[in-house]
C-alpha cells in the first residue's frame, strides 16, 4: 500500500513525467477533439492514433501547445495503406489572429516564464488532409509561433511522413492521391492558398512521402518554408509537390538549411505548378527561392543540396532564384542527378533564372536541362551591383528544347549577362543538334562573362523514353557512340538518367551449362556498367561482401554454408539473334548437403513498356518480396538448386511459357546461366527498353530459403526484421544495383520492394527492331 501511495504522489507532483495515448473514434469523435484532450491534460508525449475513416473536423485541428509541458505531439493513422481522411475547416478564436482561417496549426504560446520553454516536436504521419467544401481553410498546415501572443522562444521540430494534401473531390476524397495527374475541381473544393507551411522558430523539419496537390487561389504553394532562425529543412524519398496555382516549393529566407534527398526509384517531384488550374496566377517557378539576407551576414549561412529532384511540367521556370537586396549572395548549392525539364508556357520562362543582381555558386552534377521554354539558364545584370557568379556543369546534359521555333522569348541558350559572371563546363553535353538542340553555340554571352568548356559533347543524345513519366529511366541516353565515356573519369555521361547500352548480335558462342568460361571480356570497375562492343555484352561488376539483406542477414549456421552463396558478384546480358543469354556469378557455394542445397536462388525479371504500374510486382519464387511499380515485369524466371526446376512467367502465364526458358546451374562454379527464346518474347522486346532486375538469396526446394529473427542449423537465415510491407520479411539477400548505394538496396530490401535497381539495355533483333521514342509533350 505505501508503495502505490508513492507512486500517487509522483504522477500529481509531475503531471508531464507520463505519457498518454488516445484514439480516434473510440476515445474522441475527432483529431481536433482528442488535440484539444490531451493538450488540457499535458504529457510527455502525446499520441493521437487515427483509425481508418472520415472525420469532420468542423473546428480544424489547432495543435497551440505549452511548450513547458507539451513538447512531444504524435498525430498518426493506424493503417499508411487507408489513411483516415480529415476534412477541414477553417480555424477561429485562436491565441493569434495569424492562426485564424487555417486547416491545421502547429504553434506554441507565449508563457510566463520566457526562456524557460522546451524545444516543441510534432510529428504527423500516415494522414490525408482536405478542405471542407464550401468553407474551405486557405492554407492545409500552418506552423508559426512568432507573432504576437506566441512564444519566439521554443523551438518547434517538424516531422510529417505519408501525408496527403489534396483538394475535396466534392464526396470528401482526395482529387488526386498521387499528384502526378491533374485532377477536376468541378464540384470540389480546393484549399486556397498553400498545402504545407513553415514559419517562425524552427529547429529541423523532415518531410518524406509528402504530397502536396491541387491547390487553387491567388498564391498557393505546395511547400513553403520560411524560417526566422537558421533552420533545416529536410525533404525525402517520394514527395510530390504539383498542381498549385503558384509554386511547388518555396524557400524564402537565407540562413536555412535545405535537403531535398530523393532516391533513383522514389525522386522528390515538382510537376504541374504555376499551371491556373484553379484561376491562379501562373507566377515564379517549380522550385523558387526568395532572399533577402535577414541574418545579417553575406555570404550567409546555411546551404543547398538537391538529388533525384525531377522539376517537370510547370508552366513558368524550372528553378526561379529571387532577390530583394541588390549584390546579394545565396548560400552555396548542390544538385545532383536532377532533371529540369518541360517547363515555362508563360511570360519570361527559363529552365533555370537567377535573380539578376546578385551573387552565386551553384555546381550541377549528373543534371539533365533540356525542354525548357526559354533560356536553358540566365544569370547575372549588366551593370549590376555585384553579378559575380559562377554556374558549374560536370556529367550533365543541357539542351533546347523540342520543337523550338524563332520568336520564342528568349534563346535556347546559356545566358551570361555580366562580365562577371562564370559558366564552367566540364566532361558535359551542350546539344547542338537533333531535336533538342540549342540555339547558336548554345552560350549567349552578352555580357562577355568567363566561359571555360572542357570535354564538352555537342551530339544529339538520342533520348529514349517514351513519356516524361517520373520513372527512374525519363531521359535515357541512347548515343552510346559520343557520351560513352565522356563523364568524368571516363564515366559514362548520361546526365540525371542512364546511359542505354543497344545489344547487337554477340560473337561469342555460348553454352547453357553453368559454366562461365565461354563468357569472355573483362568486366569494368566494382560497381559499374560497361558495355564490350568487341562481344555485345552489358556487364556489371557488383560488389561483394553486399549480401546482407536489409543490413544483417546470414546464412545458417550449419558448416555447409559459406554465407556467400548468394552475393551477387558480377551479372552479363548477351543475345545471337535467337536467345538472350544471362550469367549471374556468386560468392563461393558451400557444400556438404549435396544436390546443390546449399545454392543461391536467383531471380530476373523483364521490364519493356517503360510505363509506370502496368505490371505485375511479385518477385516470384517465394521472395516474400515485390518490385516497385516502375519495375513492374512482363517476363520473370527464377532458378534454385539442381532438379528443382525453373519458374518462369511471360505476360503473367506460366505454364504455357516453362519451355521458354531454360537455366543451368554450376556449384562448382558458383554461377548460374539462362537461355531465353526471343520467338517466346515476342512482341515484349518492341519497346523503348528493357529494364532488367537481378536479385538473389538462398535456395530451399526451388523457392527462397526463409529469413527469421535468427538463423537456423541447416534451415532458416537470419537477421530478419518486422517488414512494414504485410508483415512480411524479404527474403532476398542481395541485388544487381548499378547506381544505387549499399545502404540504399539495404533500405529497399527492408521495406520488401525493389525499386530503382534495374539494369536497362535495347536489343537490336532485325525481326524485332527496337522503336526510338522521341519524348512528347
């Protein structure tokens, strides 16, 4: 009994020392409901878990904490695959009249004590957010707390993952729950100004699988950020950011810190934007920054870095950089295997505009800048106060755009404008011919600025995807004859995207016995793709030592293992006109049990239409495992231990196909050969290109071997984790990766889908001929 009284007197002396949990609808009819519980009722944290459904959140949802007791706040749905769905309206009578009129507020009050306040984190994850129709909030989420009757001094760190912010299809659904599609406003509801937005004190803010879409007004932005401190922002994998009536992305202040970190098979996206599809205004860029040097220091603070960041499709500039102070600097940027294209229909548009009277030091590597209504990038004022900035291009491709006709508003060029600007290119594509040529040279240099040009090609690059569909493979190159190792290095240049190798008939005379011998010519570096026009063979070089699943997997613990059964070490494509033929080599193969049990499973899988989710996903053979919709095959095989037979599939019939591969396997040669039919194929090799996935694990009666938790004697690996993907645990140990880093195949591996891992070729069969697709618009 004395001790329950202690223990009494502890939770009333340190009312925020428990945590509480509650939920919605069993415990409170609404979010805004159970928010306004819990904040009442201060702890340490707060967690509102949403069941699946429809909630009217006819107040909105006003998260105004006390940032001496509330400083850990969790709003998530149950279930990421059926998010619940909150419709907003407006907000009123809060602390702050700037609070007013949003969907959803984070913010803190001002308290007694200044200086006293804790650091304030928010968490909101697995939602969809809408306006209510007919009362519709202007912004979605709205996070200030520097205004009057708020507290300036407690930082608020931001987290939002799988978040949808759409307009109201009228039925309370979202318009568009990919972003990637415009939608109908008509007889919807759209919020009226901007889907997610960040001012005041912050500390970090991390957004991944956020999208922010249809918005409709006189300046709606998908994403605004808008520190009054140093601050960062870090935008992940899978963020869309389209059809706003202004901008996709807004930062607006120096000082921060901004990362936008997307994958090769999950790329941040900023499409659609400025497009007036709610009456907008048509104004600035896909991603815009607006500087006005408020900390003080110049060069200021903070820095820029951008990857797999596909800026398509907006109807005013790819990249607009503003500036309120004349001379002024931004902080330095990075962009690498970024893609600006497609964009500008209206006045003044450019692939990429810097403001004119300022200074920069921005580097592209890997980017890819081409289609772009106006200039390809104009920087610098004559005359200016200071125009001292340098643009530098390594590995990328720059171009005009498609179609271009005289009288377009400004040349398909590189614009200097100032003596003192600086344009370096280096082992880069500056396009003078083919459909996306630039105009003249491809540098306008009026203001007899410094350009320094060093292994630039000027060839057609032959692109070859068949749309601009956000897949990991939009702007392939297929010129292997001038960019094939014209990057840096001797890298092949192929800009944001992949260089294409065409395999032609192969000289060499190929026997389906699991022996790798007849497979002559030396591979290329670890880790990369090469193509040898002396055989016709695509050859990649993975890295060994890489077989660990999602980071710890191992083989059993019996001695027969080696546990490099089934690491991938090298992957070759070749074809005679009849069959194409696929080696896999792996680690050493251990033995003991007999009839190859100790074998790697291996599987490959076919993608040809280049069209996003056609397909079918599963990775076969018991994988336990799927290929993102970007991979999704027409053709799939998979071979375990000698005697267990191939599975294979074509256009997702299997059994009417089993004679149309054939695959051999050597323990002694730790290698696995297939033979395809190409007749079998048929009309699947009449595409754009075929991306291949290659992947492997252990072999247990012609199926994946298990992974557990630990491993077994001669059974079960280990290393396994709880999956997010039904529960489920990959049980592939190892991919063919070319250009994805290890923790990148670990990280996909773990969420039991392969995205961003194929290895793209053409075949050139005189009865089949390869289309060239020219991009469309």
């Amino acid at each position: 009994m004395k001790r329950s009284a202690v223990l009494l007197s502890l939770s009333l002396a340190v009312p925020g020392a428990w945590a509480q949990t509650v939920a919605v609808p069993s415990d409170f009819a609404t979010v805004g409901a159970a928010v306004a519980s819990v904040l009442a009722n201060p702890a340490a944290p707060d967690v509102i878990n949403v069941s699946p459904g429809t909630y009217l959140e006819t107040s909105g949802v006003a998260v105004v904490a006390d940032s001496v007791e509330d400083t850990n706040i969790t709003i998530q749905g149950t279930d990421p695959a059926n998010r619940p769905i909150l419709v907003l309206s407006p907000l009123a009578g809060q602390p702050s009249t700037t609070l007013n009129g949003r969907g959803m507020v984070l913010s803190v009050t001002d308290y007694a004590g200044a200086g006293n306040e804790n650091d304030v984190t928010f968490t909101l994850n697995n939602v969809v957010l809408l306006p209510a129709v007919g009362g519709a909030p202007n912004r979605a989420f709205y996070s200030n707390n520097n205004s009057a009757g708020l507290s300036a001094n407690a930082v608020m760190n931001i987290n939002a993952r799988n978040v949808l912010i759409s307009a109201n299809n009228g039925s309370n659904a979202p318009v568009s729950t990919t972003g990637l599609t415009q939608g109908s406003l008509a007889g919807g509801q759209a919020f009226t100004d901007d889907g997610f937005y960040v001012q005041g004190v912050t500390g970090t803010v991390n957004v991944d699988h956020l999208v922010s879409t249809h918005l409709a007004g006189a300046n709606p932005d998908g994403l605004v950020f808008f520190p009054d401190n140093v601050a960062t922002i870090n935008i992940g994998p899978g963020c869309v950011f389209s059809y706003t009536d202004r901008i996709g992305i807004q930062i607006a202040q120096d000082g921060a810190t901004v990362n936008i970190n997307g994958t090769k098979s999950e790329p941040v996206i900023i499409t659609g934007t400025g497009s007036a599809w709610g009456g907008g205004n048509q104004l600035n860029g896909g991603l815009a920054m607006f500087h006005d040097n408020a900390f003080g220091t110049d060069p200021p603070s903070g820095a820029y870095t951008a990857s797999h960041l596909y800026i398509i499709g907006n109807n005013h500039s790819g990249i607009d950089v503003a500036f309120v102070d004349a001379g002024q600097s931004t902080p330095p940027a990075t962009f690498t295997n970024c893609i600006v294209a497609n964009n500008g229909v209206t006045a003044n548009p450019t692939g990429i505009l810097i403001g004119d009277d300022h200074r920069v030091a921005w580097t592209f590597d890997r980017c890819t800048i081409v289609d772009n209504f106006g200039s390809i990038v104009d920087y610098g004022l004559a005359g200016g106060v200071d125009s001292s900035s340098s643009v530098t291009f390594t590995n990328s491709i720059l171009g005009g755009r498609s179609g271009a006709t005289a009288g377009n508003l400004d040349d398909e060029q590189i614009e200097l404008n100032d003596a003192a600007c600086t344009l370096n290119l280096t082992n880069s594509a500056l396009v003078l011919s083919g459909a996306f040529a630039a105009a003249g040279t491809g540098v306008l240099n009026t203001g007899g600025g410094t350009v320094n040009q060093v292994g630039v090609v000027n060839a057609d690059p032959d692109f070859v995807s068949a749309q601009y569909d956000y897949s990991s493979d939009v702007l392939d190159v297929r010129n292997t004859a001038d960019y094939a190792g014209a990057g840096v290095g001797g890298s092949d240049l192929a800009g944001a995207a992949e260089l294409v190798h065409t395999l032609g008939q192969t000289t060499l005379t190929i026997t389906l016995d699991g022996d790798p011998s007849d497979w002559t010519g030396a591979a290329g570096p670890v880790g990369s793709l090469t193509f040898d026009p002396a055989t016709q063979q695509l050859i990649y070089n993975d890295p060994a030592g890489d077989d660990l699943g999602d980071g710890d997997y191992t083989a059993p613990t019996n001695g027969a293992f080696n546990d490099t059964e089934s690491d991938i070490e090298e992957v070759r494509f070749a074809q005679d006109g009849d069959y194409l033929y696929v080696l896999v080599r792996t680690g050493a193969y251990g033995t003991g049990f007999g009839a190859d049990f100790e074998t790697a499973m291996t599987s490959v899988t076919l993608n040809h239409d280049d069209v996003n989710g056609s397909n079918a996903n599963d990775f076969g053979a018991f994988s336990d495992t799927r290929l993102s919709n970007a991979l999704g095959w027409e053709v799939q095989w998979a071979l375990g231990e000698t005697g267990s037979g191939i599975y294979s599939a074509i256009n997702g019939v299997f059994a009417a196909n089993a004679n149309a591969v054939s695959g051999e396997q050597s323990e002694a040669n730790a290698a696995v050969e297939f033979r395809v039919d190409l007749a079998a194929l048929g009309v699947f090799l009449d595409g754009p290109e075929i991306n291949a996935t290659v992947g492997q694990g252990h072999s247990s009666g012609g199926a994946y071997r298990n992974v557990q938790a630990g491993a077994a004697g001669a059974f079960d690996g280990g290393g396994g984790n709880a999956s997010p993907l039904n529960n489920l645990i990959s049980r592939v140990y190892d991919l063919a990766s070319p250009g994805i880093s290890q923790a990148d195949q670990e990280a996909q591996i773990a969420n039991a889908v392969i995205g961003g891992s194929e290895i793209p070729f053409f075949m050139d069969l005189p009865t089949t001929p390869v289309r060239h697709f020219e991009l469309y618009r």
